[in-house]
C-alpha cells in the first residue's frame, strides 16, 4: 500500500487553496477586533502584518521548495534545527490552527444561525471533513467556487461603500487619517490579530507532497495568494473605514453589514451574510486540510499516534488523521468562545513562524537571511504585543508541548 500522497495540484490551485483559507478569516473575524485595537491606525496595523507575512511567506517557500513534503514547518525546523524543534513548530501549528478551526465555524454558524451557532458549526466541521475525505482535488475544487463567491461579495461592498452616499451625503476619507487614538501598543496588537487573516498561505507549504513540481510550483504560489489577499484586504479595509470610521468599526458585531447599510444599502444585508458564511467555511474547508496534513508528518514520526499516518488506498489522502482532526474540532466548535480563539491562535502560529524563519536561516545566502531575520523579530514582536490572555494562554500551551516532548525523550532514554 502506497503511504504517498498524489501530486494532484498546480499553481493556481495552489493560490486558490490559500485564498480560501485567508480570505474568509481576514475580512469577516478579524477586522472590528483589530479596529478596537488601533482605532485610527488600523491601516498601519493591516501593512505591518502584511509586512511580516510577507518575510514569514518567502521564508516557507524556500523551505518548502527544499523540502516538498506534507508538515510544512515542522519538517522544516526538524530538517534544519532538530527533532525538538520540529516537534515544536509542528505542535504550535496544530493546536492554533485547531483554534481557528473552531472560530471558523462558530463565524458559520453565527451568520447562519445565530441561536443555534453552535449546532451549526459543528455540522459544518463534519461536512467538510467529509469532502475532504474524498481527496485534495475535490477540496481545491469547491475551494475555487467558494473564493469566486466571496471575492464577487466583497467586490460588491466596497463599490456600494465607495460610491454610494454616507449618510452625510460622501464618503468621509479624512476617516482614514491617522488620529491621536493611535498608538505604537494598539497598532502592533492589531497587527498580531490581523496576522490570523495571513496565515492561510501556510496551507500551500502543508500541501507540499500533493503539488507538482513543488520547487517550481510553491515560490510562485505563495507570494501570489499573499498579494491578492493583501489587495482585498487593503480594499474593503478602507471602503469600510471610509464610510463607518474606526470607532464604529471596531464597535459592530458585523462591520461589512453595518458599513453597507451606512452606505444605504440595506438591501445587501443578507448577501453580506450569505458570504460570510460561505467564507468561513472556505477557511474551515482548507484549515482543517492543512491541520491534518501536520498530523500526518508527525504521526508518521512517532511524535502522535502512528495509526494517524495510515493513507487511504483509494483516495490517497491521510484519513485518519482528518477524521481525528475533525473530531477534536467538532468539540471545540461546540464549546468554545470566537473572540478568544483569535487571539489564541493567533500566538500560536506566530511561534511556528518564528520556527519558520529560523530554519531558512540556515539556508545561508544573504537575500534569505535577510528576510528570515525580519520575519523573525516581526513574529516575536507581534505574538508578545497580542492580549495579555492570548500571550499567556498560548504560552502555557507552547511550554506544555515542550514538557511533553521532554518526557517522552526520557521515557525512551530510559528504555
């Protein structure tokens, strides 16, 4: 039985994969509690998370080019720094992305069913570990229809922002200005929460064992997800700063619905939350696919259950380790707080890029230790200036990992 995963994707299935996983998470979970953070200087928060993405998406590229394997990170740091460290990227990876998992579907369900959110998300975990189940190409498939969907949706809230009226009768741009409600603290904690809506070009990097000719494939892909993402971001940030402002923004429960009925254009509501929705579940649809290909390269290590590394004979994707990620997901969904797992998850991927960067650190030419030096310091930064609660709860985690991974090595040592 073959325990290789098939090389099914080219770029832009690719890029369509980490869309799908940035989009939906940036735009509809991300932007009000980052607005609250930098008040007016959510734009400076939304350009230095992307410069730091940038630095941690050049790093993953290089590696991932190096190293064409289904982990991303973790085999990385275990290729280029050892076992430990790994081990560590790979567990920061898995327990903040399960977090997003969770947010994820608590967005569905929130849009869909606001009384019932929780049945909602759960329902919605299992659906989509369901179509991932029946392979990689069948994901990236209904990942392009959902980014076509949410893509045209936001397209049609920042025209109806921009052209139309605010209720003083123009769009106010002097709304984008940066104010005295700014400060250093408050941007870079935006930053650390806007950086949850970046991270989803990690996915490219996990899915290095079923893309063709990755050395090729994955340096184009991954810095092209990134900049698309970053221009829609950039575009609905500031169709909806221009019409709310930041103190609104950061205040609605549902800014992209607030900022087109500002803009007298009630009657898109329910389309707004239509792609939400659909959003979310595109980010669900390739986190939970990222999440379990990690699981894959650690089982197959012996850092998780070993059963976990088992590939479907028909379908060749890693089935047990989605069917174990979607069911730790499923109760997360059904009990845990969105506004929190954020934040969360938030820190724990800053750490797997901070990983990141150190191993393409050792790579060696000057360019890649340039960029890997930036995207280190911006990492730590970022994860430390996140809420006290994030940073330490996700400290916890990240430290408890490391005590696990310290006494399993003596159990063996002992052996």
């Amino acid at each position: 039985m073959s325990q290789e995963l098939r090389r099914s994707l080219g770029v832009f299935d690719a890029v369509v994969i980490g869309l799908g996983s940035m989009v939906g998470a940036g735009i509809f979970a991300a932007l009000g509690p980052a607005a609250r953070s930098a008040g007016s200087g959510l734009l400076l928060g939304l350009g230095v998370a992307a410069a730091v993405a940038y630095c941690n998406a050049m790093s993953s590229a290089r590696l991932a080019a190096r190293y064409p394997a289904s982990g991303g990170t973790y085999v990385y740091g275990r290729e280029r720094l050892g076992p430990f460290w790994g081990y560590l990227a790979g567990w920061a990876f898995i327990v903040g992305k399960t977090a997003s998992c969770a947010a994820m579907a608590l967005t569905v369900g929130d849009y869909v069913w606001p009384g019932q959110a929780h049945a909602v998300a759960v329902a919605a975990v299992v659906a989509l570990t369901a179509v991932n189940y029946g392979g990689v190409q069948k994901s990236a498939g209904l990942t392009r229809v959902i980014v076509a969907v949410v893509l045209a949706v936001l397209a049609a809230v920042v025209t109806v922002s921009l052209g139309s009226g605010s209720a003083s009768g123009a769009v106010d741009f002097d709304r984008l200005d940066v104010g005295a409600d700014a400060s250093a603290g408050g941007v870079l904690q935006a930053a650390g929460l806007l950086f949850f809506a970046f991270a989803g070009y990690a996915r490219i990097a996990t899915l290095g064992e079923e893309v063709r000719d990755p050395a090729r494939t994955i340096p184009r892909a991954v810095p092209l997800a990134l900049g698309i993402a970053l221009a829609v971001y950039a575009a609905v940030a500031v169709a909806v700063l221009s019409v709310l402002g930041a103190g609104d923004l950061g205040r609605a429960a549902a800014p992209l619905v607030e900022a087109v009925r500002a803009a007298d254009a009630g009657w898109m509501t329910p389309v707004v939350r239509t792609g939400a929705a659909v959003a979310a579940l595109g980010s669900l649809l390739a986190l939970i696919l990222g999440v379990s290909r990690t699981t894959l390269a650690m089982a197959r290590d012996g850092h998780l259950p070993r059963p976990l590394a088992a590939v479907h004979p028909r379908f060749q994707v890693p089935h047990r380790a989605e069917l174990a990620v979607g069911a730790v997901v499923a109760v997360a969904a059904a009990t845990a707080d969105l506004r929190g797992a954020i934040g969360f998850s938030s820190f724990g991927v800053l750490a797997y890029y901070a990983i990141a960067n150190v191993s393409a650190w050792t790579l060696g030419s000057r360019p890649v230790r340039t960029t890997a030096a930036f995207g280190l310091v911006g990492c730590l930064v970022l994860a430390f200036a996140l809420p006290p609660a994030s940073v330490a709860a996700g400290a916890a985690v990240v430290a408890a990992g490391a005590a696990l991974y310290a006494l399993r090595s003596r159990r063996a040592t002992d052996r």
